[in-house]
C-alpha cells in the first residue's frame, strides 16, 4: 500500500503548525484528515494507563496491537477513542509528551501503526501529518511539504496553547522539552524526522496560517 498517491503530506517538527494547518488544507480540499501525532499519543496513553514497563519495547507493541484505536473528525474536532473511551483530551498532557518517543522510536509500534495509517490513507484522498509522511508511510504522495518554525516561535505557539487551558508552564522548561524532542526524533533509528527530497519547504514562523494553509492548497492544486 506504499503506492497510496494521493495525499498531501505534511512533515515538521513539534509546534510547527502541522496540524492545524493540515485541518484546514484539508477543509479547503475535502479529503480525510489525518493526524499521525495522536495514533503516538494515543498508543502511549494506553501504556501507561495499563502500568506497562517503558523501558520493555515488545511489552509496548503487544499493547499498541491490543488497543482499539478510532480516529473520527466530530464538528470540527479531532475526537480519539480508545477501546471506545475518548481520550482526545487526555492524550495531550506532560506526561504523554514527555513519554511518548519511548514509543515514537519502537520498530514493532510504528511497524503496526504505519500500518494502520496506510489503511486510512488509500480509504481516500488524505492530508497526513507527522514526521515521516513523505518519507516512509506515503513515499509516492504527489504533494509533500516540510512545515518549520524557529524553536522561540514553536515554543511560543505551544505556550499560548497550554495557557488557554489552564496549564501552567516555565518557558524554559518547555523550550527545553521541545528541543529534546526535536533531537530524539530527527537521531531516533527509525524513520527519523527529515524532509523529503521532493518535499517543498514552508517557514512558518513569520506568516500566518492561513498565508501557509492558501500556498499549500496552491501547491496541491497544481501536482494533484
């Protein structure tokens, strides 16, 4: 199924925009959405609500193939379920993120749920976002982008985003955090964050989104 072509693809590093701005490319191009970032959080929630041992990668496979994972688009929300209890809030806290590339770096865990992303994807025109669209789950899309942002606005964005929901932060910290990830993902041994060869790149640090979501519409128009 890595033949799947028509998807747009979009790749980046945290707080760059991914998935908002997928959201809305995909709005504008009625295709499925697909945001590859919560099938991780997702899987990592569940390991750790059923205690499993971090540090045992079969013990995290075998959890993320046991789990029921539902992914459906709901008045304009991105609702997650698992085993049908909706975790769409519950899989964005610290703990998750700082957890997560424990199962972000499992062969076995992205084994299945490449899996499962390339299922969803040959369903129908899609726009997926993660950190290895264009290169490992849909190497032959037609329209690849690489979204970026400087780490000050990526952290800045991110800030703004646990502010409005009541969560404290230290800047710092979370500069730090996303820093950590940034290098755990673009050094991890499997399907490590890097652009695409043919993946166009779009700054985003100074722009707005809908400045990005129009040049990316643009330029799925023209290869699709």
């Amino acid at each position: 199924m890595n033949n799947i072509t028509q998807i747009i693809a979009i790749d980046g590093p945290a707080g760059a925009g991914k998935s908002t701005v997928a959201r809305k490319v995909a709005e504008a191009m009625n295709y499925a959405f697909l945001d590859t970032g919560a099938m991780y959080r997702a899987a990592t929630w569940w390991a750790l609500e059923q205690g499993i041992n971090l540090d045992d990668p079969d013990a995290l496979a075998d959890a993320t193939r046991s789990m029921k994972l539902e992914l459906n688009e709901e008045q304009g929300v991105l609702r997650v379920r698992v085993n049908s209890r909706d975790i769409t809030d519950a899989i964005r806290t610290q703990e998750v993120t700082r957890q997560i590339y424990r199962l972000d770096q499992n062969a076995q865990v992205r084994e299945h749920l490449v899996e499962l992303q390339r299922v969803f994807g040959g369903k129908a025109p899609t726009v997926a976002e993660g950190r290895d669209m264009g290169t490992v789950v849909f190497p032959k899309a037609r329209c690849k982008v690489f979204l970026d942002a400087s780490l000050d606005e990526r952290t800045r964005r991110r800030a703004a985003e646990m502010t409005a929901k009541g969560v404290a932060i230290d800047l710092d910290v979370l500069k730090a955090e996303i820093h950590d990830r940034d290098e755990k993902t673009r050094t991890r041994a499997v399907a490590p964050l890097r652009r695409a060869d043919d993946a166009v790149l779009v700054d985003t640090t100074n722009v707005t989104i809908q400045q990005v979501v129009d040049s990316i519409v643009q330029l799925a128009r023209t290869r699709l």
